[in-house]
C-alpha cells in the first residue's frame, strides 16, 4: 500500500469535513404578503433581515382583501400582514393560517387628507366635508373589500357624513392608490392611514377620525399553514424585535405590546 496516497485521502477528507463544518448555510427565501399600507416599513424591514440573516425577503403587496383571497386559492405565501383583523380570522377559520403563530403587531389611526396644504379641523358631525370637497371626488380604498375603504365609510357613516358624499367616492384597490389620487391633485380629498399621510409630503393631514367611529385598525401577521418554510418563525420573531419596531414606530405605527 501506498503510504503516501493514504495521507492524501486522509487530508482531502478531513478538509472536507472541516469546510462542511464550516461553511455557511445556504441562504433561504421567504414570501410575505403585506398589506399595502405597510409598502415602505416592510422594504426596510426585509432588507435589514437579509443583512442579518442573509436569507432573502420577497414582498408581495396588495389590497388585504386581495392577498387573503390569493391565500385562500393556494397562493405560494409563507407569511401574511394584513391591515384588519377579520380577514385573518377568516383564514384561520378556513384553516388557511397557523393559528398559534398569529400575533397582533401593529395599531395605525385614520385620516383626512388634502392635496399641498390644509386648514386643520376636528373631524365630527358638524364637519363639512362637502364643502371641503368643492365638487370634486374623495379617494378611499374599496369601501366594501379593503380595510382602509371600510375603517372609512364605517367613520364616515358614524359621523352622518356618508350619504352625502358616497356618490362623490372614487374607490381604488388599495389604500397606496387612494393616497396618490390626492398627491398627484387627481381627488381634493382622501381617507388613508396615518402613516400613509406621513409618507408621503405632497399631502397634509386635515383631521384624524375619533377613534371610536371606526373599529380598532390592527395588523395582526401569521405564517400560511401551508408553508413549511423554516424561515418563518424567525422572521416573525424579527418583525416584533428592536430592529423592526424602531422601523415600524419611525412612520408612525403603534407597537402593540406582547
């Protein structure tokens, strides 16, 4: 036998050994389905968990009303932020969502918002909000489908304001839209999030709706029950931690404690 060759073996094999041991895993890729409100924190907030982790983050965002049903009909999501609460509990009554991995995350207020600069008001059943429309159209997300179109009519028909206006509603897919519509001047008017208001500076808020005429505006996340995607508790885990809420509390969101 030859000695030296039987070194060599030796040598490749514990070198091997020693770079299996060594090298780094191989980078994951998880999908997030985000509510559209939630466009700029979650960009930052999934570069920040690939610096860290080195695992990518894929962002699909939408109308909440949209991805649930995209989830409900098998769409390749690992993870879900939606901008109301009963679209997650629908799913996780269809059995669509890991029900123990759903945590309330963040909590948002509502608004009134105008194109360039506005007159401050106190948003209440003496407000008119026809006058401040002068003709022209409201901007609201789906009233009837996406949670910020329905946190809207809900406030607006709490007020007695919605009869009057609803016939001057221009609805869009999700809350984003309604915000450029006022931004560009296309709609005087619209009802977004807070946190939308302040993102972007072509708008100023007007008033904030009491929050007692509308339900409480919660973003609750959750892993797909059909992901087995190990990445999945970990980025959970990182949405609630230091990085990400000094992220989510820099454009305005509330951190809802565990």
């Amino acid at each position: 036998m030859n000695i030296s060759k039987v070194r060599i073996k030796m040598i490749r094999s514990a070198l091997l050994c020693l770079f299996l041991l060594t090298a780094p895993a191989s980078a994951g890729q998880i999908t997030v389905f985000a509510a559209a409100s939630l466009g700029d924190v979650l960009e930052d907030i999934g570069a920040a968990f690939e610096e860290s982790t080195g695992h990518e983050v894929v962002v699909s965002f939408a109308g909440s009303s949209v991805l649930a049903r995209q989830i409900e009909l098998g769409a390749p999501a690992d993870v879900f932020l939606s901008a109301n609460r009963d679209w997650m509990t629908r799913l996780i009554e269809m059995g669509a969502i890991d029900p123990d991995s759903k945590v309330d995350l963040l909590e948002n207020s509502l608004v009134l918002i105008g194109t360039g600069p506005q007159t401050p008001a106190e948003i209440d059943t003496d407000f008119d909000l026809m006058q401040r429309l002068d003709g022209g159209f409201l901007a609201m997300a789906l009233v009837d489908a996406v949670p910020a179109g329905i946190y809207g009519k809900t406030a607006l028909s709490a007020l007695g304001l919605w009869d009057a206006v609803e016939d001057q509603v221009a609805q869009t897919d999700n809350v984003r839209t309604a915000l450029t519509l006022v931004a560009t001047g296309e709609a005087p008017l619209g009802i977004v999030y807070a946190t939308d208001a302040k993102a972007e500076p072509r708008v100023s808020v007007i008033g904030t709706f009491p929050a007692d005429t509308h339900p409480r505006i919660v973003y609750p996340a959750a892993a797909v029950e059909a992901s087995n995607n190990p990445l999945n508790d970990e980025f959970l885990a990182f949405l609630q931690g230091p990085e990400a809420r000094g992220v989510f509390t820099a454009a305005g969101f509330a951190m809802i404690p565990d």
